[in-house]
C-alpha cells in the first residue's frame, strides 16, 4: 500500500511538472503584441529580389522569342511579322497571362535586350481569372510606389514587430519571392 500511494504521488507530482511548463508557456505569449500589420493601411515593401509582377518594354524588344524558349511553360505570347523593306522581325503584340505564371525570373534573366525587368508588384489579385491576361499595354505601365501613397503607412523592415518579439538567433519569413528565411543577429 505504501508503495502504490509513492507511485502514485510521483506520477502526480510528474503529471503537475508538465502542466506547469504548459502554463509558463502559455503565460509567456500572453505579454506579446500581435505581429500582424493591417494589410489595407499598412504595406511591406518587398525586398530587392522579390519576383513580382513583369515589366515589359516594347520598343527595346526585338520578338526573339528566347523568353518563350527559356520559360518552363512557354507562358509569354509573342506575335511578330516581317516589317515592310526589311529582313527584321517586327514586334506586333506581347502578352503574359499572370493566372499561369509561376515568376521563376527566366524570362527576365535570358532576355538579351533587357526588356522584362521584374516589379515589386505583388497585388494581382481579381475576381476574373482574364483579367490577369496582362497586353503590352499593361505590362508597359510601372507599378504604383508604395511610398508615394500618404494613406498607406509602408513598412521597409521588422520596425512593425514589437520590441523583444524577436530574439537573437530566430528565425523571420521574409518577402522576397524565394520563400527564405532571415536569422536576426
């Protein structure tokens, strides 16, 4: 009887450890702040390598068709014809379907011109999937700067967690395209 009311205490004692760390876990989220941002009225601003929407310039492009040739699902439509007294291709239209698009960069990085450059755009979204079919028209146009817009507080870094929510050594999401990870120092 002794020995059973020993165990007993002992795995009461065990099971009330486990509670207790449960709790000091528990209590230890309570005294942080949300590190969420409040998407409408304030933005990240990406960082220098993160794929967003395409830019394109049609007077430097010379409808090579490499960007076809080199993207994953021949994803760019590019339509030329021969101009008139001359041997060169001319460029009739260019369109990117951003429905379809999985901004790998190839397109971008193989262009021998250096007509695509890639945008911090990330905002694409719609309630049609035709209308992310994007002409040379609209891929022309360079995205609005997050900066430039005195409603929207932008946000360039971590200065939107609180202080003492990141340790030294963790590990933060970042917004680069890539999917990486940033350790803190």
């Amino acid at each position: 009887m002794v020995n059973g009311l020993r165990s007993y205490s002992l795995r009461a004692i065990r099971a009330a450890r486990y509670v207790g760390r449960g709790f000091t876990v528990t209590l230890d989220h309570m005294d942080r702040l949300p590190i969420t941002i409040q998407y409408p009225y304030e933005k990240l601003i990406p960082s220098e390598r993160f794929r967003g929407r395409i830019h394109f310039e049609f007077d430097k492009c010379i409808a090579c068709e490499v960007c076809v040739r080199v993207c994953p699902i021949h994803l760019p439509v590019v339509d030329w014809g021969l101009g008139e007294g001359m041997r060169r291709k001319r460029l009739r239209s260019y369109s990117i379907d951003f429905g379809v698009c999985i901004f790998c960069g190839n397109c971008v990085e193989y262009c021998p011109t250096n007509c695509l450059s890639m945008t911090g755009e990330y905002e694409l979204s719609t309630y049609d999937r035709h209308e992310l079919n994007y002409d040379q028209i609209a891929l022309g146009r360079l995205p609005a700067s997050v900066g430039r817009d005195h409603a929207i507080q932008a946000i360039s870094s971590f200065d939107y967690l609180p202080e003492g929510a990141v340790a030294s050594g963790d590990a933060i999401p970042l917004l680069d395209g890539f999917g990486g990870w940033e350790v803190t120092p």
